[in-house]
C-alpha cells in the first residue's frame, strides 16, 4: 500500500512538445484519481491548438543547472540530442520531487508509454523504488518508481556519479549499473519474460520489448514503415527469445478495455505498454478499436506493416540529401529490404502484403 501521496509525473526536455506527449498526459489525469503533473522547459513551445485538460498540472522547469557537473559526448544531432534528453529527465526529476514535498511519491512516467486502465498502483507501488530490466547492459526508464524525496535525491547522486565516470553513460546504461551495485536498493517490475515463467504471477508491466512488438517501433527508424513484430529475437539474457516466450499466446481486450495475454492456460493482465511507435490514437481515453486492431495483427506473429508515413520518408530521403550522406543512406535502405529475403521473416515480404492489403481496401 502507498505510504505518500502518489504524484503521476511525465517529464519533456525540448524546445517543442509533440501532440501525442500531451495526449498522453491528457489521458492518464483523466483515467486516474491521482495528480498527474506534465514538467517541461519554460520556453518550450506548445501547439495553440493544444488542449490540456483541467486536471493535469504543468511544472514550468526554469532551469537545468546540473549540466556543468559533468559533459557527456553523444552525438548531439542525433534526434536533437536524444540521449542527453533522455538523461537529463532523470536528473531533473529531483528538483520537480523537491517542489512538491517530501512526503510524495512519484512514478516517473515516460511520454510514450501508456498505462492501462488496470494498473495496480497500490498493489505494486510501496516503498523500494522500482524500475524495469531490460537486458544484459541496460535498464529501461520508461517507468520508474520513487517512494519518497530521499530515494530521488540518492537516485540523482548516483547518475551524477556515472555521467562524471564515463562520458558515454546513457539512461539505460547508468540504471543497470546503479542497480547492480545496490541490488538490495531496487525492484524491478515484472515483465513478459519474468511473469510467463512465474507460476503465480498474473500481472505484467511492459518497459520496452512487448510494447515495441505489439505496436511497432518509431517509424523514423524504419524509413516511414511501421513494423510490427520486428523485434522477436530480443532476448534480455541471452537465453529465450521474444519470439519464444510468445510462442502460443494470445492477446485479448476485456468488456472493460483491459488488456490479457493468455498462454498456455494462464492469464496475464498488461497494465503498460510502451508505444515506441508514438501512435497517437492509443493515447486517447477512447482507445480500444486501436488497440484491437494491433491485438488482431498480433494473432501472427511474423513481421507486418501497419502503415506507411510518406512524409516521414521523404524527410528522411531530403536530410541525408542535404547532409552529404545520401548515398549511404540508399545502402542501409536496401539493406533494411533485404533483411530476411527469401523467407516470410523478411521485411521485403511484410511490405509487399501491406501494399496488396491497402489496395483491396
């Protein structure tokens, strides 16, 4: 049971908030009775046909003023320095916990992960912060549990420490190696592969590889086609694969838009998915005919296309055309065809059925 005051928290870096990071925020204060706040940079920009809804809180972070504690070096034009945003939410997660009081919890939200209507925040949420594994060399963000003002600011510490070590720390980096260094500090939430080999689990919490298979990936990684079931050969230890632990499920949507996945006579609740794909239409209240049509497409489990975003490709193609590399950009695009050729597995193959498929329609 929670002990603090639980306070929904998603945080944007950025010099513009995307639509589907305020759908998002919009959704998840309307489904649940707890605060739900949305923290972004004061001089974000917002869309003025952007409607935040009467129960979601905006946090204005002035500024980030533990930038000169250390210097990463990632490549900075990289999806507009995604791996300095994506470490630096973390780190000022401890001055928006300090603004709202010790004696809060938060669940750190990522913008593209969606909590379903079940989620079990009283079952699952007391006092170890908490966080998702995801393989061998990294941990994942996309929720990530604080039960009190003094796990953060400990929390913070230990990332300062790790970005000070080593300049090419990233989020799921640091995480893992925090964890591993303090297991006794940290839980992990169950996963698909944890709670499919638990006899007496019945809750799962997706941090990255279910929702990633079930909904597709970012559709600028995949030159505009969004590909679904792409990642089964994921596997966090080495050992079973995504594809494996699959074998033989089956996901359905309840009366009440929960989610189940049913394998071999067990069946599982899915209280999050993380929509890689940034699908807006899942991050509406009314979601279920989306999220039934990825539940049907799942009933086969080779690669598929979902849609095609031609804008997104175009994009894509002038970049590399401006930036001198657009001969390298047609080889890895014929690369990414060919992967799989000759076989259903391919994505050559997956791309030529939704092209029949659109046709008929």
């Amino acid at each position: 049971m929670l002990k603090n005051r639980l306070i929904i928290l998603f945080v944007y870096l950025g010099d513009v908030i995307p639509d589907y990071v305020v759908a998002n925020a919009n959704r998840t204060a309307e489904l649940f009775e707890y605060e739900v706040y949305l923290a972004i940079e004061a001089e974000a920009r917002i869309s003025e046909k952007l409607k935040f809804s009467p129960k979601l809180s905006i946090h204005k972070i002035e500024e980030l003023n533990f930038k000169r504690e250390f210097a990463l070096s990632h490549d900075q034009e990289f999806r507009n320095g995604f791996w300095m945003h994506t470490f630096d939410r973390l780190l000022a997660i401890k001055e928006i916990h300090r603004s709202l009081g010790k004696k809060t919890s938060i669940l750190h939200v990522e913008s593209d992960m969606l909590i379903m209507s079940s989620f079990p925040f009283e079952e699952f949420l007391h006092d170890k912060t908490k966080w998702f594994n995801h393989d061998l060399y990294g941990d994942v963000a996309s929720l990530v549990f604080l039960p009190n003002l003094s796990e953060t600011e400990w929390l913070y510490e230990q990332l300062i420490q790790e970005a000070k070590v080593d300049p090419l720390v990233t989020d799921m980096s640091a995480l893992k190696r925090i964890r591993n260094r303090f297991p006794e500090s940290i839980q992990t939430l169950p996963d698909v592969f944890s709670t499919l080999h638990e006899e007496d689990s019945r809750d799962m919490f997706d941090g990255l590889a279910l929702g990633m298979w079930l909904c597709g990936v970012d559709s600028r990684n995949t030159y505009g086609f969004q590909l679904l079931h792409e990642n089964s050969v994921f596997a966090p230890d080495g050992s079973i694969t995504l594809k494996e632990a699959l074998c033989g499920a089956h996901f359905y949507l309840n009366d009440n838009n929960t989610l189940f996945l049913r394998r071999l006579g067990k069946e599982i609740q899915v209280h999050s998915l993380h929509i890689h794909s940034k699908d807006q239409e899942l991050f509406s209240i009314d979601n279920r005919a989306r999220l039934e049509r990825y539940v049907q497409m799942a009933m086969k489990q080779e690669p598929q296309v979902m849609k095609f975003n031609y804008d997104t490709f175009k994009n894509l193609m002038v970049q590399n055309l401006v930036a001198g590399k657009f001969s390298s950009y047609i080889r890895h695009l014929a690369k990414f065809f060919l992967k799989g050729i000759g076989s259903k597995q391919s994505r050559l193959w997956a791309c030529f059925v939704y092209m029949i498929r659109r046709d008929r329609q």
